[in-house]
C-alpha cells in the first residue's frame, strides 16, 4: 500500500475513533423497507429493534458505553419525531436539523476566530489548543471549516428540497449518500489540503510548538 494512503487510512481511524457505520445506516434503511412493505408502525420497532442490537453488539465488544447510548437516543429521537408528526419523512429530521447546526456553529466559529475544524481535530487528537490558534496554523483551519460549510448547505438544500417533497424512498437514499461516503470522501480532502496548507504557511509543527523551536520552522507534516 502507498505511503500516503496508509498515512490517510491512519488518520480518519484516529479522526472516526469509535463512531460505527451500522448506528447510522442500518435503522434508517430498516425504516425504509418496512414502511413500504408493512406499514408505518412496524417501520418504527423494526429500526428501534436493530439500534438495540447494535448497542448490545457494541456493549458486548466492549466498546464505549457512550457510542451505544447516542446509537439508541439517535434513532429513539428520529421515530419519537415520525410518530408525533404521524409523517414517516419525519424520521430524518434530526438529520436534517444536524446540518443546519452544523452550519450554524462553524459560521460562529469563524467569527470568533476558533474554526470549528480546529475544535475537530483537537478532540480527536489532543494536541496542544494554543497551537491551532498560531497566526500561522489558525488559517488552514478556517479555509476547511468555509468549505465545510459550503458542503453542509448543499446537503441542507438537498434534504429539505427532498423533506418537502415527501419522497421517502428518495430521502433515505440521499441522506445514505451524502452520510458516510461523502463525510469519508470531505475528511479525505481535508486533510490533503490542510496538510499543504500548513506547508504554505510555514508554521510550527505540534512538536516545535510544544518545544518552543524558534523559526523557521518545518510545519506539521502529517496529522491535520
């Protein structure tokens, strides 16, 4: 395998971390199929029942108590809103209310100068917060939380466009897509224009930072 794809492999399981894939695609298309071939409340156990499998799948693993909670609260949440709205499209708004959150915190991170992908990194990797807000580390991570932005409200317009239509089967599909494969495919661009950013820059490096190296500095090299 090349250097730089098991650099990239290395670095979305540290970003990733615990966060599973089942939690978010398995309840979701479980609704989908249900509601169309049994009904609206049998969509609702069906996706309920595989979020509590895949949380005692998590517990006996013994993965983190935490990940098989949100797993449960996430879906509990998204047919406690299908059900009071009586709308099976209902299931994904939380979905749809992420984004608009998402695009909400980044555009006030920006204007206090702490940019969201910044915070991103810090909790996944624990580095130094100081570092992140160096004048010459701060803009690479503005420039990726801009098009952070620009990503979550394409997503938005999409799911609300698809929301309003009632279009279920096509919701389900969409938020699939522009779920997992396009996150992986964001945080892979990421940390491919961050990493040269950084280089542009010419900023410390966590360890330089850490070791107070005076300039010039080699910039971080790997690790975004």
């Amino acid at each position: 395998m090349p250097e730089r794809a098991r650099e990239l492999l290395d670095e979305l399981r540290t970003v990733l971390g615990g966060v599973g894939l089942l939690d978010t695609i398995l309840p979701p298309l479980l609704f989908v199929l249900l509601n169309g071939t049994a009904g609206f409340n049998a969509a609702m156990l069906g996706a309920l029942g595989t979020a509590l499998l895949i949380a005692l799948l998590r517990l006996r693993r013994q993965q983190s108590l935490l990940y098989a909670l949100a797993g449960m609260a996430s879906v509990g949440l998204a047919i406690g809103l299908a059900y009071f709205l009586g709308r099976a499209e209902g299931y994904f708004l939380p979905a749809i209310a992420n984004s608009g959150l998402t695009i909400a915190v980044a555009l006030v991170s920006l204007v206090i100068r702490r940019p969201m992908v910044a915070w991103t990194s810090y909790l996944a990797r624990r580095w130094p917060l100081e570092w992140y807000w160096h004048p010459r580390v701060r803009p690479a991570y503005s420039e990726v939380t801009v098009a952070w932005i620009g990503f979550f409200a394409l997503r938005l317009f999409w799911q609300v466009t698809l929301f309003q239509g009632g279009d279920v089967s096509q919701l389900a599909l969409v938020n699939a897509l522009i779920g997992w494969p396009a996150t992986i495919l964001l945080l892979i661009a990421s940390y491919l224009y961050g990493i040269w950013r950084l280089g542009t820059l010419h900023g410390p490096s966590v360890e330089e930072f850490r070791n107070r190296t005076p300039a010039p500095w080699q910039s971080q090299r790997r690790g975004f």
